[in-house]
C-alpha cells in the first residue's frame, strides 16, 4: 500500500503517540502524555507516515536555537520522536519523514537540525554527526579537597516552584548565549527538569536546587540534584547526583562545588 507522509491534525496526537511509543518498545501513559505535551507542541511540526488511516511512522520538531562561535544565534530545528513500526522497516518511510522536516526547516528558515538520538549511526545518511560527547564524573566526596579557600558569596536553598524555576532559568539564559553549542530549552522541558511536568513518561523528578549569590546578593549560579540513598552496614553511602549545574562567574561556580562536595 502506498504510504502518505504529511503533519498530523490535533485529533491524531494519540495515535501519533501510540505508534511512536511502539516503535521505541515503550508503554507509557498515553492519555496523560497528550494531556502534558498539547499545550506545548506544535502539531504543525509533527509528521506522520500514513498508511490508510493507521500511523507507521513518527518524528516531530521544535524550533529553537544554537549559540555558536562568535556568540551568534542560529535558528535551529530540533528533531525527535523518530520512528518507524516494526511491521513497516525497510520501505524508505524514515527517509521520506526526514525529507519533509528538512524540506520544512529550510522554509521556516531555520539554518541547523540538531537531532536527539539514542541511535545515531542510523542518521549519518541524512547529513547528521555526533555533535556532543558525554561523560559521568563519580566523585569520592571524603577524598576530596580544594586547592583554593571557600569561594565568596553564599548559597540558598530555594523551592522547586515557579520562583525557583525562574532564578535558574534567568541564569542559564544569561549562559547560554555567550556559551557557544548551547542551546535553547523549551518550557515544557523546565517543567519536568523541577518535578511539575513529564510525569506521563515516568516518575517525576525529586530533588533540590540551590542558588548561589555573589556579594552584592545577585543571583549568579544553580544546582539541581537528587540523592540515590544506600546504606551499608547500617551507615550511609547514598550518592549525591548533579543533574544540572550553571554558572557566570568562576566564584559561583567554586561555590556551587564547595556545597555539593561538602554535603
């Protein structure tokens, strides 16, 4: 049967889900993800590949943008969700999804496609690279120092509401425009990075966040993070886990370290 690939209307965002969430061997809470994700996504960026009425292929986009070097701004489309059911491989339905993104984010003018991946080999023929390389750190808290004095300015736990979303937003946003490959975050991804969005996908996160502030009291740097309690002969050996750090000073940054080594 022939296949039609075009952007989905609002009515089929649950069956877009639902092939998509096969595709990737996942059973998440459809009803609850729809109910997270419509006042956020752009349907107009979501494509499908149709075969009849049935959805066998996912990917969808949003726009946002890439500091580069120079501390320019570009356009960009961020590219994700992709998909095809397992009935369906080895038709070119990938490549034809992909085709009408790209064809669609040139006419958006949007210059770079940043794809999130958890494959990327499979991408390489549509012109992607790996663009980033990540590490884990595991630091021995008890057999750590620092070769310098305690950093100026202080630290303050604040809540994981709006007025704590907002400190680190204001932060990161100052951040990531003179850091260049950083990148644009959506607000929906700031909801689920606080604990008050995302619980479709899975449990929601529960943690901390600290600010640091410089003498004056201006708010120069974040931390987010939780703790994987684990006890050992009845003493604790939990493990403190950064799930996300920023900084516009090196003052802010030494101190923001200094707390959470010393915790």
């Amino acid at each position: 049967m022939s296949i039609e690939v075009r952007t989905i209307r609002d009515d089929e965002l649950v069956a877009w889900l639902d092939a998509m969430s096969t595709g990737f061997l996942d059973r998440p809470d459809i009803a609850k993800i729809v109910e997270e994700v419509r006042p956020h996504w752009d349907v107009a960026r979501v494509w499908g590949a149709f075969e009849n009425d049935r959805i066998v292929g996912t990917l969808r986009s949003w726009g946002g943008e890439l500091t580069v070097p120079g501390c320019g701004r570009l356009a960009s489309s961020s590219v994700t969700g992709v998909g095809v059911l397992p009935t369906h491989r080895r038709r070119g339905i990938l490549g034809r999804l992909a085709a009408a993104e790209h064809d669609a984010a040139r006419a958006r003018g949007e210059v770079v496609a940043m794809l999130y991946a958890s494959e990327y080999p499979i991408y390489a023929r549509f012109g992607y690279g790996p663009a980033t390389t990540a590490t884990t750190w595991t630091l021995d808290a008890k057999a750590t120092g620092f070769g310098t004095s305690v950093a100026a300015g202080s630290i303050e736990l604040v809540p994981t509401d709006e007025t704590g979303e907002a400190m680190a937003r204001d932060v990161f946003e100052a951040w990531r425009v003179r850091q260049p490959g950083e990148i644009w975050r959506r607000p929906i991804t700031w909801l689920a990075d606080f604990g008050r969005g995302g619980t479709g996908w899975g449990p929601p996160w529960k943690g901390f966040v600290v600010v640091h502030r410089d003498a004056r009291g201006t708010v120069d740097g974040y931390a987010r993070y939780h703790v994987e309690e684990k006890w050992e002969q009845r003493m604790p050996r939990s493990a403190l886990l950064v799930d996300d750090l920023h900084a516009l000073t090196d003052e802010a940054y030494a101190g923001l370290w200094q707390f959470l080594v010393s915790m």
